[in-house]
C-alpha cells in the first residue's frame, strides 16, 4: 500500500480555487450527508464543537470513501492532539488562533517527526494502514497540509512572517474573531473586518502563500476566490440545518 496523495494540497500549490464547507455536527452521519455533495475539503471542528477524537475517527473514515479531503480543527495548538489526529490518518490540519511566527513554527514542528520536529512515532495506526503503508515515513510531510488561522489585529500586522514559515502550506483569515478584536463582535461580514484582512492577504498572496477563510454568503465566497483567495469555506452544516427548518417551517405555517 500507498500514502495516498493529498488532493487538496495539491490544488492550493498549484493555485486551483477550492471550495469548502464546515463539519460541525460532530457525527459519521453528518458527515456522510456533507461527503456526498462533492466539495473540495471540508473542516471537522473540534474547537466550536463538541467533537471527540472517536468522533474525528468515524468522521474520516467517512471521508475515505468521497473525493473531499478532510481537514481537521484542533481545539488548541496542543502537539499531544495534533500527534493522535495524525495517528489517525487526518490529511490536513487547521490551527486556530496563530499569533506568530512563534507560534506557527511550534504547529509545523508538531506535525514534523524528529529531529526536523516533536511527533512521537507509532508503528501502527491508523496513518500508516496500521503499518501497511510501506512509503508512509518518506512521504507524509509532504503530503500533510499545516493551515493556520490568522484571527486578530496582532496576527493580521504579522500575517507574511507567519505565512512563510517553512512548512506552513496556507493562511486562514478567521473573520469573526478579527472582527471581535476590532471591537465588533458578531458582524464578520463588517466593511472595516475586510479592510483589514484584505491588505493582509495581498501581502501573502504575493510572497506566493495561498490563503482561504470562511464567509456564508456565496455572492462574496465567490469573489473572494475571483480576487485570488485560493480555498474558501461557504457554509456550516449546523447552519445550512437550521436555516432550512426555519424556511420550511416558515413556508407551512405562511398565510
């Protein structure tokens, strides 16, 4: 057996827009309803969600069968996570709340085996075909996509640094929580939050690292990818969940 290739990554290093979704129903069923539409990758988040590492396990295991390619949200950039969610096969990572270059150095050397990095190694998981997948040590670190999320003014002023560590393969803008920090809490969508992170990506575009983000609304997903964003999220399933009960409830109850 063969370390599969990482097809997400491969489209963002060669510049080919992905769409993307957000897996926050933190259960196999839920994830093979989302699996089955066809998108490009789709985050299973353990921060905002009550989702447990056997949750991740079923999740992917869904995710092995669709062309999707899942990335995974640890709560923290905790590198005892970070080595089970690779133990467990995840294909790529997205690191919440990097606030430095510091920081996103401590993330890439989490997922790094030694001496390039800190994983502790195991010879049998889930990875590594439970120890059938004769390449998986030659070709995994490059076949892994280490994301970071840049969610505030002080990451937004050390947006290049951060983005050009080595083995940082893309930038995530998180506009909700740069716009909390810009005293504007709730309102992501707000004309002075894209102010800000529009400069900041600009810059990482043209030191050559592609960036993405996630935004619910597809007229402004569709021209942020249109302005050179490489992989953008256009949708939470809890959200698409209670937005469509709430439409059809609403067309029932319609005069």
């Amino acid at each position: 057996m063969n370390l599969k290739p990482n097809a997400f990554l491969a489209a963002i290093r060669s510049g080919k827009p992905q769409i993307g979704i957000w897996v926050s129903l933190c259960h196999a069923g839920a994830a093979e309803v989302i699996a089955g539409a066809g998108f490009d990758w789709a985050v299973l988040d353990m921060e905002h969600a009550p989702t447990s590492l056997g949750d991740v396990m079923h999740q992917l295991q869904v995710f092995a069968g669709y062309t999707t390619t899942p990335m995974v949200r640890p709560d923290w950039n905790d590198p005892v996570k970070v080595k089970r969610l690779l133990d467990l096969g995840a294909p790529a990572l997205l690191f919440p709340m990097v606030q430095s270059e510091q920081e996103a150095r401590a993330a890439v050397a989490a997922c790094r085996y030694p001496p390039r990095g800190i994983r502790g190694f195991a010879g049998g998981t889930r990875a590594n075909g439970y120890g059938r997948i004769s390449d998986y040590l030659d070709r995994v670190e490059a076949e892994t996509a280490i994301i970071v999320q840049v969610e505030s003014r002080q990451a937004l002023a050390d947006a290049v640094a951060i983005g050009t560590v080595d083995g940082v393969d893309g930038v995530f803008f998180g506009p909700a929580d740069i716009a909390a920090d810009l005293g504007l809490p709730g309102q992501p969508m707000a004309p002075a939050v894209w102010d800000a992170i529009r400069p900041a990506a600009a810059a990482l575009m043209a030191a050559g690292v592609p960036v993405g983000t996630l935004v619910q609304d597809v007229t402004f997903a569709r021209s942020l990818l249109a302005d050179g964003f490489t992989f953008v999220a256009c949708g939470i399933d809890a959200t698409l969940l209670a937005r469509a009960s709430d439409d059809l409830l609403a067309g029932m109850r319609a005069p």
